[in-house]
C-alpha cells in the first residue's frame, strides 16, 4: 500500500507544475503590451476612435457637420460643446457623459 505514494506524489506534482505553467501561458498570450487593461481603458479608447473617425478634416475637433454623423451627438451638440465655441474639442468629447 506504501509503495504506490511517491508514484502518487509524482503524478501530483506534475499535474500541478502542468496546470501553473498552462495558467500562466494564458495570462501571458491573452495580454499584449500597451492594451487597456480594465474597463475604463477600454472605454477611454473607444471614445478615443470615435472622436478620430468623427473629426473627418482631421483639425482636432468636431463641428456641427461632422458631428451630424452621430445622431445622439448631434442632438447633445450644445451640451457638450462646453466653452461655446461651435467645435468639440477631443476634452469635451471626452468628458461628455455616456449615454
């Protein structure tokens, strides 16, 4: 009965080095450097591509025309254009409230 415990102990701790070593070979493939890694990056980013797609002539800011391509921008125009100037800056589009 004794003699089968170190092929047991053996087999454990193998299948304990294989599992560490798989576990870590996910964290590490699933994540590349420079992605978001919570929420609010992602979020962050994806506001960031949005306001580049929306900035068609590329000036860093939106105006009424480019915005005109996002309704719900183009209804909040006002609001989120917060200093009046008819443009929205990439900070007002960024510190605007989701909806």
């Amino acid at each position: 009965m004794y003699k089968h415990i170190p092929v047991l102990v053996a087999a454990l701790c193998s299948t304990l080095a294989i599992a560490a070593d798989s576990t870590s070979g996910i964290t590490n493939n699933t994540k590349t450097q420079g992605e978001p890694t919570n929420a609010a990056a992602i979020v962050k980013n994806a506001a960031a591509s949005a306001f580049e797609a929306l900035d068609k002539n590329g000036d860093g800011r939106i105006s009424r025309t480019e915005a005109g391509m996002d309704k719900n921008l183009s209804n909040n125009f006002g609001i989120t254009d917060t200093d009046g100037d008819g443009y929205i800056s990439r900070a007002e589009f960024m510190a605007r409230p989701q909806s």
